[in-house]
C-alpha cells in the first residue's frame, strides 16, 4: 500500500537524499530505522534527518530557466545538459546550492536547495531578478490545483492507505526487473490487490463546469437507486481550475481505469445531484511539453 | 575521498575569496532561525532598559556555527583517534561533550556525536575528517537546522525545572554532560555549561515555539535578551 511518495536523489555511491510527502519525514525515517533494526540489521548504513536543514525553493513556469540562469552561473542550466529528475551542485545568488530539476506543477521546475540560513537572501535575490518576469510567490492552495490539473497524487489526500501503486495508475514507478525483492513486491500480487472492481484514481469532469464537487462525495451508477445506494467510490480532491475554465476533479473509482466516459452521480446531503464524467486524471499538457 | 557534496561551502572557508562565487557567497545574506525576533533590537528596547538589570535570565541566540552529526562504531579504536586528530578533541563518553576552543564534541548517542564549530571551518574539518576516517562511519553537515540558545542567569536552573522533566540539579547536570530531552514540547540538546549557563540546540522549524515557552516560563524572574 503507498503510505508515502518522494524524491530520492543519488549524491555518491553510498550517499542519498531522500525527500517525503509533506510532514511524512518523520514516519519514513521511522520506518527506515525499524526495517534496518528488524530484517537487515547487517547493513551498514545510517540515517540523518535533514529536513530542517534545507531550504528549497521552486521556480515553475515557461520563465523559470532564464530567471535562474540570471543568478546562477556556474551550473548548465540548458535541457541537453540538464535532464528532468537530474540535479546539479552550484551556486544560486552566491550560496552554495543543489538544483534539482523535478516537477510537482508540470511546468518546467527547478527546486533550489540551500542551507536553510541562506533561504531568505536567495529568495529576495530570485524576487529581484523575477520582476522582469512577473515572477509571483505561490501557495499550498495553488500548488495542490496545479499538480491536480497534472493528476498528481497528494499521499494522505488521493491515498488512504488501502491503495497501490496499480491503483494510481502508477505501475511506471515500481521497478519489476531489480535482480532482488523489495518492500511490497510480494504484497502487491496478494489475490486481493490485483483483483477486478477495485478503486481505481481517475480524473472526473462534472457535467456543471461551474461546480466544484465537493471532496469526499461518494460516487454511485444509479442515481434511482433506491436508499441504501450501491457506492463506488469517492472523490478524493476538486478544484476550480482557472487555466482550463472548469472544474476538476480526482477520484477513487471501482473498476475506474476500464470506465472512461462513463457518467457517475454525487449525491449531496442538500438533495443536489452531481454528475461527473470519468476522465484521465491528467487534466492538463498530457505530453508534458511544458516541462521541458 | 572529495565527493561532489564537498564542494560546499568552500566559498565559506575565510580567507578564500579568489573566485567570483566566493566572493559573492562571502556577501549572501544569512539568517539565523531566530532572525525575526531581532535580538540586537530588543537587547535595547525600553522594557530591556527597566527590567534588564534585575533580570534573573538572560537569553542569547548564539551566531551561527557549524555543526556536523558524525556516526561510527566507538568501540572502533581508528574512529577516536581520527576525530583527536583532526578536532583536537576526545571522543567523550556517554552524556559527556569535550571543548577546546570554538570546538565542541557532543556524545548523543551509542553511535552519534555532534560536532560544533565556527561556520568557517565546518567544510575543512569535514574534509578533513573524512580523509581520517575510514570503514563505516558517516558525516552530515546539519548546521541550518538547528540553533544554538544561551540560557544564564541566577533562575536559569529554575526555567529548566519549569522545562524539563529531566533532572537539571548540579549532582545529576553537572558542567560538560549533555542530554537530548523533552524541553516544553519540542526536543533540544541540553548542555550543562555552569551552574548558572546551559546550552540548548533546537531545531530550527521549533525555534519559535521555544522562544515563545521561555519567555513565558522566565517572565516571573525578569528577562533579558542580549544579541
């Protein structure tokens, strides 16, 4: 079951990085510290936390290479040289700086990672040479309807514990051909994992592109049906989306991968009923030619 | 062994300063976690001018220094003399720290010590280091997320007491033992320094909280912060 996702990045032969879903550092540190304790305990390693030590800003947008070429100058910044899910070490506004060049909006990205005392002074820096660009701080609420246009997955959000890899249509990130087992590998093929009609994520379109269906509206077939209705699912997150003119929306849909273009209804506890057409949960650039 | 992470920092070495990036680091601006409050501001409001003088605590977030987390095997007789080398400093014994210098070596557990030092010379002594030792061991620079707090003052004991449930008293807290414990509601390392001055590292994301709980805590016997 996915309890988390991040971005690890390899620094050496024996060095990595590994970051976590929001406030998930913890938990994952935990559970590393309890898996090298109890199943592999002759592995010679060791795990610091480093969370607060790092500060990380991320410039997204069409803009976003230029703006960083401006106060960076010893780093490549050019596609051909720089690869998405690459990182490089430099200098960002004179402080010592891992880039990393790893998306969570689906435009092009690149997360700036500095000892957290030089944070401030590279962001006023980074907002100095940004006028030029319009360059405009963002929040959480932004973030989570760009990365939901992208239909990428808030863990703790789109997940409950109870959902694979598989499920989120994320089969591409667990790697089948390692020469060793994994964390999962077994539990994954359990009969129950693999069978048909389980919840599946999936984009959802309402029919009311002015509506925003509420998340957590559970999702039946028939809105005749009578009381108590067969559910199928729920809708895990929904946005207004201001790019597209429309509402969005993800969800955890019974048998959902093979229903695309099937209409499902939201009943609401005001008596409303919503309907929602299944779509791909990626809503925006499916290509990804933004992130390049 | 100089891996690619070891060309941090390089530019914060003083007395460096040939290329354009160190020059240009040796101008970035930094903050310490506790910037906001603006210390060097407050040691001289008017409330500070009244109060100050019988102030029984006195608090003071020191500059920012470095500090490295080193973890290997103590019982490997090479670790401890790799780190004497290089630090001038003995490995100490459980809850003990040794000081020289700008330099502090902190027992935090049977496998970990954290090592302070001047923000400058954190990257050399971490290079150094590193050629020194050998096996499985490891070192990370966690300097940015955490600060250094100077508690003194006739009623810093009691503040602690207010504190902790550890025991602070001089026969179980006495100068040079150090411990990690509950502190309010967050974690620190707590050092001994003397009877009246202690040490305590927090993390950055938790240093506000802790200013707020000691001001609340020391507000019955006076508070002064110096910068």
């Amino acid at each position: 079951m996915v309890m988390d996702d991040g971005v690890t990045a390899c620094l050496s032969d024996n060095h990595f990085l590994m970051s976590t879903t929001t406030g998930g550092a913890a938990h994952v540190l935990s559970w590393l510290e309890l898996y090298h304790q109890t199943e592999w305990p002759e592995l010679d390693v060791y795990f610091t936390s480093v969370t607060d030590h790092w500060a990380t800003l991320s410039i997204a947008g069409p803009n976003s290479r230029e703006l960083l070429a401006s106060v960076c100058d010893d780093i490549d910044l050019s596609a051909d040289a720089f690869g998405f899910m690459d990182w490089r070490s430099g200098h960002v506004a004179g402080a010592p700086a891992r880039v990393f060049r790893i998306s969570f909006t689906g435009e092009l990205s690149f997360e700036i990672q500095v000892p957290a005392h030089y944070a401030m002074g590279v962001w006023q820096a980074l907002f100095a040479e940004g006028e030029r660009f319009d360059l405009t701080p963002y929040g959480t609420e932004t973030m989570h309807v760009l990365r939901a246009e992208k239909g990428f997955i808030i863990v703790g959000q789109d997940t409950d514990g109870s959902v694979t890899p598989r499920d989120l249509g994320m089969d591409w990130c667990v790697a089948d051909s390692k020469p060793f087992s994994f964390i999962g590998k077994r539990g994954m093929q359990r009969a129950d994992c693999v069978r048909p009609g389980r919840k599946q994520l999936v984009g959802i379109r309402c029919t009311d592109p002015a509506t925003v269906i509420p998340e957590g509206s559970q999702a039946v077939r028939d809105p005749q049906e009578p009381i108590p209705m067969t559910m199928v699912g729920h809708v895990t997150s929904s946005y207004y989306s201001a790019f597209l003119g429309h509402s969005i929306a993800l969800a955890l849909i019974k048998g959902g991968h093979d229903a695309e273009g099937e209409t499902l209804y939201f009943p609401q506890a005001d008596g409303r009923m919503l309907a929602g057409t299944i779509t791909s949960p990626v809503f925006v650039d499916p290509e990804g030619a933004r992130n390049r | 062994m100089s891996e690619t992470m070891n060309q941090w920092v390089a530019a914060e070495v003083a007395g460096d300063g040939s290329g354009p990036a160190e020059q240009a680091a040796q101008t970035v601006s930094t903050q310490t976690p506790l910037h906001h409050v603006n210390f060097a501001e407050l040691s001289h409001h008017r409330t500070q001018r009244l109060t100050g003088e019988s102030a029984r605590v006195v608090l003071k977030e020191m500059p920012l220094q470095g500090l490295l987390c080193l973890r290997g095997d103590p019982d490997q007789i090479s670790l401890a003399d790799a780190v004497s080398s290089v630090t001038g400093l003995s490995l100490p014994q459980p809850l003990q720290s040794d000081e020289r210098d700008a330099r502090c070596l902190r027992w935090m557990a049977p496998d970990e010590w954290w090592l302070s030092c001047g923000i400058a010379e954190a990257f050399e002594l971490e290079s150094r280091l590193r050629e020194a030792l050998s096996g499985h061991y490891a070192i990370v620079n966690i300097s940015a997320g955490f600060t250094t707090l100077l508690l003194a003052g006739e009623a810093s004991r009691s503040v602690l007491m207010k504190s902790t449930g550890y025991d602070v008293h001089p026969r179980n807290f006495p100068p040079g033992k150090v411990v990690r414990t509950l502190f309010g509601k967050t974690g620190v390392a707590l050092r001994c320094l003397d009877d009246a001055r202690y040490e305590i590292i927090v993390r950055r994301s938790f240093a506000d909280y802790l200013w707020l709980w000691l001001q609340a805590a020391s507000q019955e016997y006076g508070l002064r912060v110096e910068a």
